[in-house]
C-alpha cells in the first residue's frame, strides 16, 4: 500500500473517530476494496458498521433494494446508481455516513459504458454527493484509484 492510500486512511479513521460517527460502504466496481482499506487499520470497529459488495443486479435489488426503474432508465454504471446505493446502505445499517462505487474497470465496453467509467457516492442525512470518474489505467489500477477516490468523496461530505 502506498504512501497517498495510507493517508487518506489515517484521515477517514481521524474523522470517523473524533466525531464519533458511523460509516457503512457499498461496493459494486471496487468488489470490497473501499472496506478492505477502511479495515486495514486497526480501530474501524469503532466506526465502520457494514460493506456489502453488491456484484450483481440481483444483489443491487434484492439486498440493497436498488429500484428496478433507477437500473431500467440508468444503467448499472450510472450516478443514479451509486447515489441510490449510497442512500440504500446507510438507511440499512444506520450508519452516520456511507460511500459506494459502480463502474466499468474494463477491459472492455459494458452496458455501453467505457472502460474506466466510474461512479461514486457518499451519503449523509440530508446530503448526497457524487462524482464521475473516468479512469485510464488497466483494471487493477482503476479499482485502487476509485476506492481511493470515494474515501476522499467522502471525506469532503464529512469536513463540509
């Protein structure tokens, strides 16, 4: 692990523990990174509640109850996604905070989306924010990058 991911750790474990909040992650494209990460400090059982890696549309539906309509209309790689995903996790674990992730690590085209296309979210009550990412490395490189990046989207929620 690198120096940049190290330290976008230690800071979600300063916030999270000096507020005394939750967090809850819900992963479709990084496949469980975004918690791997959270967890790799010792500590985020102070804070963080749950990841559910939801791969599949079925898991989408059935487990995070994702709304037929938002992937009919959307597309599984699409902001409507995450933003649901985001919302659906937190208000299923209680959490204080969320973030999740959906998108195309590649190699190829899906759903018409291009590889390195990602979503990502982060929810609080109240407040949703995400942001389009558009990712040029090979697979590996782009889900590292799209955690990274969703624990710094959500680090902005919390500090704003």
């Amino acid at each position: 692990m690198n120096q940049a991911v190290s330290s976008i750790i230690k800071k979600v474990h300063e916030v999270f523990k000096e507020r005394g909040a939750s967090l809850s992650a819900a992963e479709s494209c990084t496949g469980g990174l975004i918690s791997h990460y959270v967890t790799s400090m010792p500590g985020a059982s102070v804070f963080f509640l749950a990841g559910i890696v939801a791969y599949s549309v079925e898991i989408k539906k059935n487990v995070l109850r994702i709304s037929q309509e938002t992937i009919t209309e959307n597309g599984v790689v699409s902001s409507e996604i995450a933003c649901e995903m985001a919302e659906k996790v937190r208000t299923l674990t209680g959490s204080d905070y969320s973030v999740a992730s959906t998108g195309n690590l590649g190699p190829s085209v899906l759903d018409n989306k291009d590889k390195g296309l990602i979503y990502i979210a982060a929810s609080k009550p109240g407040r949703l924010v995400s942001r389009e990412l558009r990712l040029e490395g090979d697979r590996e490189e782009n889900k590292e990058e799209a955690a990274v990046e969703a624990l710094r989207l959500l680090l902005e929620l919390v500090e704003e």
